[in-house]
C-alpha cells in the first residue's frame, strides 16, 4: 500500500473511533508500526499526517466510515473478544449477551444426571457473564408430581449458590403456545388431524399425506377451534407440515399440538389442549431469548423440530450444542420408579440417605462445587460416557473434601467402645485444636483422670512388649489385663524402639452418637463432650473415621449422617 493510503486508511480509522476528531501523533503510531520503514523521515510523515487529519475532520461521520469501507473494510470489523474458562468456547458468544436454560419437567427432584447438564450450563453462564434460566416443563399432565416445582426450584438454586436468574414454569404460558399454534394454522404450516393414529402411522412411513393435509386454511382454523370444544382425547392432533419424504420417519408431519384430559395440577380442568414438548421448546426458547442451548445428544432431533418451527415463524433458532449420554452404572435414577420405592417404604423420602437425588445428597453434606467441579472435568463431549459408582463417588468426594476439608472442625468419636483404666495416669486439661491445619479456629477442652473409652479393634491391637499413646495425651503400656502410665511426652514414644500403637480415645464424659451410614444402617457410640455444642447442618470430621454431617442435636443423643473419608 502506498503511503497516501496507509496514513488516510489510519487517519479514518482513528477519527471513526473517537467521533469525527483526529489525534495524529497516535495516527503516526499505527502507521510506523505497519511499516517501520517510515520512521526515516518523521517530520515529512507527521506533516503529511496532519494534512490529511485536516481533510478528513471535515468530514461527516457517515462519509468517514463510507470511505474507510471502502479502503480498509478490515478496520470497520468487530474484533470477537476471547473469553478465558475452564471449557471450550461457545460459538457466536458474546460476554454479558449469552442465555442459556436448564429445563427438567416435574415428575421429580434433580438427581446425579441433571446436577451435570445444570452445572454445565451455570459455568457456561458464569463464563459468560450471562444469564441462566429455570423452565419446568409442564406440559404433560400425566407425568407430575405435584412437590416437583418447589423442589426443582430450590435443587437448582442451591447448585448454582442462587444464580438463577428467572423462572418460569410452561402451564403458566399455554395463551402464548395456542397464538403461535393458530398462526401456523393460517400460514398453512399447520393441520388438524383426525385420522386413525395407526393409519396416519402407515401412511406417513409410506411418504403419504394424510386427506386432513390439503383441507382448505377455513376448515383448519375450524378445525383448531373445536379442539377446545368438540373433538375427543385421542380424536384430533394438530401437525405441523414438513416433508413428508425427509429421510427421518420422525420429522415427516410431528404433532405440535394435543387434547389431554387428565386433571393438571396447575390449572386443573381449565385447559385440555396441550402442546407437545417440542413446540412449547421452540416458542420459549424464542420468547425468552435463549442463545445457546445445552443438553444431552438424545434431544438431537428435537433440536432439528425446533428449528424447523422457529424457521416457519421467521425466527433465528439458538446455537445448539449436545453433550453424550452419560450412563452412571449401577444407579437408579428413575424418578418415577424411585417415587414408587417411596410410596411402597422402601425409602422414607426423597431425602433418604440411600439416594442419587440432589435432596438426600445436600443432606448427607455434599456441595455444590463438587457436582459443578466435575461438570468441568467431563466438559462438553458427544462422547458416551459410562461411570462406574465406585469411579463417580471417588471423583465427587475428592471434589468435595476439597470444599469441606478447611472448614471441618475435627473431634473425636469410638464406635461400641471398651473402657479401661490406666494406672497412674495423671489428671489433665487438654486443649486439642479443633482443626489441625488452621489454629486460629479455636480449641476443644478434655478433663482426663485413669478412665479411658477405647474402640474394641485398638483394644486388640495392644502389645505387652511395646509402649502405646493415647493420641496427644500420654504415653502407656499394657501389663496383662492392666494398663500402666508411663510418661507424657511425644519424643519419649516416638523415639522409643518398643514403639506400639497411636489409640484414639475419650475420656469418661461423653455424649452419645448415633452415626446413619450411607448404605440406610446406622451404628452408634460415643463422641467427645463438645460434640455437643454443634447443630443441625454442621460438617465435621471424626478423626480417623469419615467426615458427617449434623442431622440433630438433643439431651439424649447426636445424629449424624456419614458423609465420606
């Protein structure tokens, strides 16, 4: 480019960027960086330069971007920002514009399957300094229960720490999906059906229209109209029309619209025209100005519906992207089958200790950041996925004692214990951190005298011919079924060639525990007196067993639920 053209392309450049006005020095910058070879003669440049800032001041603003399309249409483009996550970018993503949904219907609480596609979801929005909303699809009457909403609501806003941005809820919507119905209808994109469903079946594997196909746009909106009056469940079905010789059976002439007559708990007998999941999708996602929809693969020929809708109605779809089945074997995440289980008494509730679903699992003590940790770590991939339950809890514990370790305050406890005496052992106060790692965390108190509870293992463990602790308490011995003190300090043990065993341990006054274990059985024993000032909702570890998380403190006992080492 000859030297004329360099400095008016960046002298354009420079006036687009800052309003018609030219700053010639920084002109200059972007010149010489193009070409260093003009840095020859400066004084000629910058005269020149300033020249040609003097003819394109007086310019207008449209004249300027005119002339600079043409000469260097490259500086006129937006460059796309690059935005820096833990996954892959999404196309045509732009920071602060991007929305995306999670949207589970309620035959339900969330399980293990849905914590994966809503993190995912959240930390793209996250990334993206956008937006993430909650649909509960309602649409199908038959397939709700009732507790669902309030239960999807709160599992999503506990996954995501309360970020999600707006909910809404499909039965609440229905006006919105019979507009849009009815304007297919009289764009002729759309027909009411009354034919055999067996019979529609043949004809449409055959590559048939059906007689209702061709009917005249009067009759169909005639048609559409007595679907909330006259026809029967099961007599009428509005279609939408596509090519009846598409290679997939499935999108040949798909329902978008039926009749159900099962009572809704939303609306009750109120309505009993429906739309089928994808039509209500596409309208929604329309609606609400979703950008970019994320989900598993088998929703990938309802993405391709719901393009094909948005396309009759003159809409631009959202960009889609599918991740691949994760199958968690070994694990029962049927909502329906698990809410049988319920009803029969095999589990007392969703929140049982035994269960997959984000209730029961919030209740044991997992957090949010090991479900939404392990989203980021499996990313988003069509690649089929199958995890093992031993390979899936290993992963989320790990996840999860990332979150909890730092927190949880450490105490003692002994399952089934045996208590002996140790003669001779000396009266102490003991003040034992309550968190090894952080001290400022503060101290527990222990008021020992020569009576100990030990569990029954350690017990056994006691050798005659070697000298034992009692972890950071003293040192002892055994001498048949007796116990003797030796000495108090550490070094004296640690440093003797008769070193026996570390034993955990309490003193005589203690509080019961009962400790529910994770396969539903639960065991109990004794915990350290200041077990006792915990509540509810508390994570602790139990040195040297597994951390738990408090479920119920009274006079007579403390609950805990095991949570994992």
């Amino acid at each position: 480019m000859k030297l004329s053209d360099l400095i008016l392309k960046h002298i354009l450049k420079n006036a687009h960027d800052f309003g018609g006005k030219v700053n010639p020095k920084a002109a200059m910058g972007q010149i010489i960086r193009e070409n260093p070879n003009f840095k020859k003669d400066i004084p000629a440049l910058l005269k020149e330069i300033e020249q040609t800032a003097k003819e394109v001041e007086k310019l207008s603003l449209t004249e300027i971007t005119s002339r600079l399309q043409l000469l260097a249409p490259e500086l006129l483009e937006k460059k796309e920002e690059k935005i820096q996550g833990p996954l892959k970018p999404l196309p045509n993503a732009e920071k602060g514009k991007v929305i995306l949904r999670i949207a589970p219907s309620p035959s339900g609480p969330l399980h293990i399957g849905h914590a994966y596609g809503l993190s995912l979801n959240y930390e793209y929005a996250k990334m993206y300094q956008g937006k993430l909303f909650l649909r509960i699809e309602d649409t199908n009457p038959e397939n709700i229960y009732p507790p669902a909403y309030d239960m999807i609501e709160q599992d999503a806003r506990w996954l995501t720490e309360n970020h999600i941005d707006q909910v809404f809820i499909q039965s609440s919507r229905l006006g919105l999906y019979y507009d849009h119905a009815e304007k297919l209808v009289q764009l002729e994109k759309a027909y009411l059906c009354t034919c055999d469903a067996d019979q529609w079946r043949e004809m449409k594997n055959k590559g048939v229209a059906c007689p209702c196909r061709t009917l005249a746009t009067k009759e169909q909106l005639q048609r559409y109209a007595h679907m909330f009056t006259s026809y029967a469940e099961g007599e009428a079905i509005l279609r939408l029309k596509t090519d009846l010789q598409h290679k997939n059976p499935a999108m040949r002439d798909f329902g978008i619209m039926r009749i159900v007559e099962h009572i809704h708990p939303k609306t009750n007998k109120e309505q009993r025209v429906w739309p089928l999941m994808v039509f209500a999708v596409a309208i929604d996602d329309h609606e609400m100005g979703i950008t970019h929809v994320l989900n598993g693969k088998d929703h990938a020929d309802n993405a391709i519906k719901e393009q094909i809708i948005m396309q009759y109605l003159s809409w631009q779809p959202p960009i889609y992207r599918h991740w691949g089945r994760i199958n968690f074997e070994g694990l029962e995440l049927s909502t329906s089958k698990t809410r049988i289980a319920i009803e029969e008494g095999k589990y007392k509730g969703w929140d049982d200790i035994r269960l997959p679903f984000l209730p029961a699992l919030r209740k044991r003590g997992y957090q949010p950041h090991a479900f939404r940790q392990f989203a980021l770590e499996v990313g988003l991939s069509l690649t089929d996925k199958t995890v093992t339950i031993e390979e899936f809890w290993k992963t989320i514990n790990a996840f999860n004692k990332d979150s909890i370790d730092p927190t949880a305050n450490r105490y003692f406890f002994i399952e089934n214990p045996r208590q002996i005496t140790i003669g001779g052992a000396p009266h102490r106060k003991l003040q034992l951190d309550l968190h090894p790692n952080h001290p400022e965390r503060g101290q527990r108190s222990f008021q020992t005298k020569d009576s100990f509870y030990i569990s029954p293992p350690d017990l056994a463990e006691l050798d005659e011919k070697k000298i034992h602790r009692l972890m950071d308490c003293f040192n002892f011995k055994k001498a048949g079924a007796k116990f003797q003190y030796i000495s108090q300090p550490y070094e004296e043990y640690k440093n003797s060639l008769l070193q026996g065993e570390i034993i955990h341990w309490l003193p005589e006054k203690t509080v019961p525990v009962e400790v529910v274990l994770t396969d539903g059985s639960s065991l109990q024993g004794l915990g350290e007196e200041s077990l006792a000032a915990l509540h509810p909702g508390d994570i602790v570890q139990f040195e040297r067993r597994y951390f738990v998380r408090v479920q119920e403190v009274t006079t007579q006992k403390i609950t805990v639920w095991q949570l994992h080492r």
